[in-house]
C-alpha cells in the first residue's frame, strides 16, 4: 500500500511540477546535439517567434531576456538582449539556455562558442516549411517542460485548420485568385515556394504566382524581380505584401511604384497588406495569418 501511494504521489508532483520531466535531447537546426538533465528554467530568447510560442506553452516564466523586436515583452519589463552585446551581458544574466536561429549561429560562431564554454546551453531553431513547425513546437516543450502543452498547441490548430481547409475545398479551382505575395519590397522579393508564408497563401485559398521564385540561401525569402513581376501584370488578382520589421511598406508605396499600373490588382485596388508577424513566424498566430488572407482573398464569400 505504502508503494502505491508513494508511486501516486510521485505522479501526481510530476504533473504540478514540469521541472520534474525526465531528460531529454534534441538536436538543433545547425546540427548541433543538446543533452539536458531538466527542463530549462532561465531562457534568454533572441527570436521573437521563440518567445512567442514559449509564452503560448505556459513557460513565460522561464523567459530571462527577449530580443528588441520582442517589443511586447520587453514593454513588460523583460530585458532587451542582442548578440551584438557580447557573451559577457549574458554570461553575467546566468541564463541556462539561449535560444536564437542559425543566422545568428553563423553569423557570429565565436558568440556562441563563448555561451557554451561558460556552462550556457545553446539551441539553434527555425522552421523554414509548414511541415516542420509542429517539430519545432514540440522542440520548445521539450526544452520548457511542457510536452503536453505542446501536443495541445498542435491539435487546437490543427482542428482549426481543418475548418478552414473545408471552406477552401468548396472553392472552384477557376475562382481561386492569382496572387503575388511580397515579402521585401525593395528589390521584389516574394517568398520561397516552400515557406511557410507561401503556404499560409496556399492554405487561405490563393494561387502563387511565384512558385518559380529562387530561394535566398536557407531563407524563408524568394528572388523574384520586378522584370518578371510586371510581365505576369495582367494574371495577378491580387497583391499581397508582408508588413512590418522586415518590410515597412504601405499601399500607397505599392500603388505608386513605376511600372505598377501594369499590375491588374493595382488598378482594381486589390492591394492588401498582412502583419508580418501573423504569416512568417512560426507561432499559433499564425493561423490567424491564414484566415486573415482568406478574408481578403475572397470577400464576398463567408
């Protein structure tokens, strides 16, 4: 009797206590592998997708730092951490983990090689498809201790994709709009075929025009050009652009490009802007990126 209700016991502190969770391993998006004893409780995150989904788990606690474009947070009071500060500013914050993204892994390898010989884990994560975003999630309960949470992020957002993939089915392939999705202005740039951008596109019921875009090194991001954007004009329905960090643009800056008025959907006015933070990062938001432009690709459907 004794044994059963110790072994309940124990059980029952393991749930109210997800830094009880067994060990665990991963092995990041750079290659790297990372062995852990417990669940991290002192995270430092330099990517603001990170820090979104780890609030979503129900880990904020865990959250030490955040990165500048982390500006809800770090209006709450979390401090601001860059790469750029050095290994010193985190070493002296005693983080046991930092997550950041391999761009920043390669771009300065002697920042994370100074974290780690001080003691600091380090993971390296970012989902460039759609298909590796659940991977990603379950990643990050792995790490906070909250696989369970995770497992239910995953099926609350899939349930809810799947309505919307039933109103997207009842949709006649002919009347799905033609689009052109921008991600950076400056030089036209859409985003790669495979991204999760161009697959939110995809999800809402829109028609990539830019399927053949070159994918950026290990980007989310697709050369296309304006050459090639103006000579299919005539075939685009509507134009779609990221705004935000990334691409401060606004309507107006679209509408009034040279060349434009070659573009169908710029003469018809069907030129739409989405937060950025709704259709490039790999969060539940996410989802709310998808049904925003589904809303504005088919307006006069419910």
């Amino acid at each position: 009797m004794k044994t059963i209700i110790l072994t309940a016991c124990l059980l029952f502190c393991m749930v109210l206590s997800p830094l009880m969770a067994v060990a665990g391993r991963i092995t990041d998006d750079s290659g790297d592998v990372l062995n852990f004893e417990r669940p991290f409780a002192r995270i430092i995150s330099l990517y603001p997708a990170h820090s979104d989904n780890i609030m979503a788990l129900g880990a904020g606690a865990s959250l030490i730092g955040v990165s500048e474009e982390d500006k809800e947070l770090a209006a709450g009071g979390l401090p601001v951490f860059s790469h750029h500060d050095g290994a010193e500013r985190f070493i002296a914050a005693k983080p046991d983990l930092v997550l950041l993204r391999p761009m920043i892994a390669r771009a300065n390898p002697a920042f994370v090689t100074a974290l780690r010989r001080a003691g600091i884990a380090v993971a390296s994560l970012q989902p460039n498809t759609f298909d590796q975003m659940f991977a990603y999630w379950r990643v990050l309960g792995q790490l906070t201790g909250q696989e369970w949470q995770a497992e239910s992020m995953i099926g609350a957002f899939q349930t809810r994709l799947t309505a919307l993939r039933l109103k997207v089915a009842a949709i006649a392939s002919e009347n799905r709009p033609r689009v052109f999705f921008e991600a950076i202005h400056g030089k036209l740039k859409t985003f790669a075929p495979d991204s999760i951008a161009a697959t939110a596109l995809k999800e809402a019921g829109g028609v990539n025009i830019a399927t053949e875009a070159s994918q950026v090194r290990q980007t989310n991001i697709g050369v296309f050009g304006k050459e090639r954007l103006l000579a299919l004009g005539e075939s685009i329905d509507v134009y779609l652009a990221q705004q935000g960090r990334m691409n401060p643009v606004t309507i107006a800056q679209i509408e009034n490009e040279p060349g434009f008025q070659a573009i169908k959907a710029v003469r018809q006015k069907r030129v739409y802007l989405v937060a950025e933070a709704l259709t490039s990062r790999p969060t539940p938001s996410l989802l709310e990126g998808i049904e925003t432009i589904y809303a504005l690709l088919h307006q006069e459907r419910p």
